[in-house]
C-alpha cells in the first residue's frame, strides 16, 4: 500500500530537490523581506513595530503545522507499521523547533513595545512554550533510546500527548482573556487584515514553508545514509 | 531617508533584531544539518571504498548506493 514511500525510490527525489529548494527559497524570502521591511504600510496603531507579524506569525503557524504532521506520521507509521513514516517525522523536527523557538523570541520582542514586557505568562505564550517543551522531549527522545522499538514507541506518545496542546493554542485567545488579540485571519471568512499585510504575510510564509522543506530533505537524506551505513557494516 | 529606515521612528531596534534573529537561525540549522549531512556521506564512502570486492558487488547492486555516492554536489 505505501510502496511509493520505500526510502529507496524517495531518495532519488529527495538527494536532488534541496538545491532546487534552496534556489527557490532565496528568490521567495528576497521578495517577502522587501515587502515586509520596505514596501508594506505601518499600522495605524502598532507603527512599524507591526512588521514583527512577518516572522512571528508564519513562524507560529508552520511550528503547529510541523507538529500536527509529525503526530499523524508517528501515529500512521504504528498503525500501519511503516518505519519510513517515523524517519520522515523525524526529519521534520529540528525545523519544527526551529520555528517554535522564533515564534517565541520574536513574540517577545514585539511584546515589549507592544505591552511593554518581554514576556507573560498568558495562555497563549504558555501553551507554545509547552509546545517546544514537547518538541525537545521528542528530539531527546530520538537520542536517547538505543532500542528501535522503544523509541518509536516513546516518540508516537510524547506526539500523542503534545497533540492536545494544538488546540489549546489555537483557540487559547478565544477561550481566555489573553493579551493576543483575537484571529485576524479566517479560512472560513473574511480576514480582517487588510490586503497590502496580507500579501507580504503569504510570501513569508510561504519562504517559511520552503526553508522548513529543505531542512526537512537535507535531515532526511542524513539519516537514510546513517542507515546505509550501519547496512555497510552488516555486509 | 536611510536613517527613517534603520530607526522606524522608534521601533527599528526591535524589528531588525526579529528578522535579524530569524535569518540567523536559519543560517545556524542549514549549516548544522549539512554538516551532519557530509559527515555521514563521508563516512559513507570511506566504509564503500574499504569493502572487498564480493562486498562492493553486492553494495552495487543497491541504486540507492550509486544514489549516495553520486548526490555530493545536491545540497
């Protein structure tokens, strides 16, 4: 059923995408800081300090993504006992952290002039700290079991477990008076965010999305070589 | 006009420090995960190269092998 996943018909892609990626990533990430930092306006009451939105936000969005597909992967690599799905988590994390760890930084450095204070402990900041809590646990659990079996077991749990924090941080601004503001912007209607923030938001998300790619392929070739390496030694 | 642009009347220090902490970051994990990467394609061809020849010929018969030895120049 998941024979298009076997690591040696993907590693033929993924050993030839990243420099395609990263080509593409320069050219996007060029065009969304010009728009962020130049050509976007100013809020009329946040000034320029609105441009953190920028990195903040797509930031913030791509670690939840990055988590969210992590678990489904760890949780289908168990039912259907695919160990590929578990080495494409994997390779997932260390951009997911990454991302969590900007959205935090970023947030609090548009939390001081903003609220004045570099950090508070309101739901939402609380809940994608505990997020790259989760993330750590997952990446030390990675290094720290030797047994196969036992790490996949451990790493599909804590993803379990780390899951119910997704929510939580979606709908913290909504289920607590919190000091973010509630969603600007709405799948299911109109976003209310003018269109001149929109589109620099969607570029640099959109190079967020491409650099989270490429490291994603370049771990991902890391550790199928890691496993030819120890097949090397079994020869 | 320069300095209107590095200072954001005011909020400069905190918007360039964000996307100045972000590009770094970005930075930082590519350079580790290559590293990592070549470290182990290193490895990987300093095992390929010892293996003797009934070893090497069943190490050919993997594409992903040539695969392997073949991506240096990808990333």
């Amino acid at each position: 059923m998941f024979k298009i996943f076997e690591p040696n018909k993907i590693f033929i892609i993924t050993s030839r995408a990243p420099k395609y990626v990263l080509i593409l990533f320069i050219m996007v990430i060029s065009i969304g800081l010009v728009e962020a930092l130049f050509l976007s306006p100013e809020d009329y009451k946040q000034g320029h300090s609105v441009r953190i939105m920028y990195v903040h936000v797509p930031a913030a969005w791509i670690s939840l993504g990055i988590f969210s597909s992590i678990t489904l992967l760890s949780v289908s690599g168990y039912i259907f006992k695919n160990k590929n799905f578990f080495l494409i988590a994997k390779s997932f994390a260390p951009s997911g952290l990454l991302f969590n760890i900007i959205a935090l930084v970023t947030g609090s450095i548009w939390g001081k002039p903003t609220w004045g204070s570099w950090w508070a402990w309101d739901a939402r900041i609380t809940s994608m700290l505990i997020l790259a809590i989760f993330y750590l646990m997952y990446l030390v659990a990675w290094r720290m079991y030797e047994n196969k079996d036992q790490v996949l077991r451990v790493t599909t749990i804590i993803t379990i477990f780390g899951i119910v924090n997704v929510p939580i941080i979606k709908y913290s601004v909504d289920w607590w008076n919190t000091l973010h503001q509630p969603a600007s912007i709405n799948l299911l209607s109109k976003s209310s965010i003018h269109t001149s923030m929109l589109f620099p938001l969607f570029i640099m998300t959109a190079a967020f999305t491409l650099f989270s790619l490429l490291i994603f392929l370049m771990k991902y070739n890391t550790e199928l070589i890691k496993i030819k390496n120890k097949g090397l030694d079994r020869l | 006009m320069i300095t209107e642009i590095f200072y954001m009347n005011g909020y400069g220090i905190y918007v360039w420090t964000s996307f100045f902490f972000t590009l770094l970051s970005f930075i930082t994990l590519y350079v580790i995960i290559k590293v990592q990467y070549t470290k182990e394609r290193n490895r990987f061809i300093s095992k390929y190269g010892a293996l003797d020849s009934k070893k090497a010929e069943t190490a050919r018969s993997q594409k992903i092998n040539k695969e392997i030895l073949s991506s240096g120049q990808s990333i």
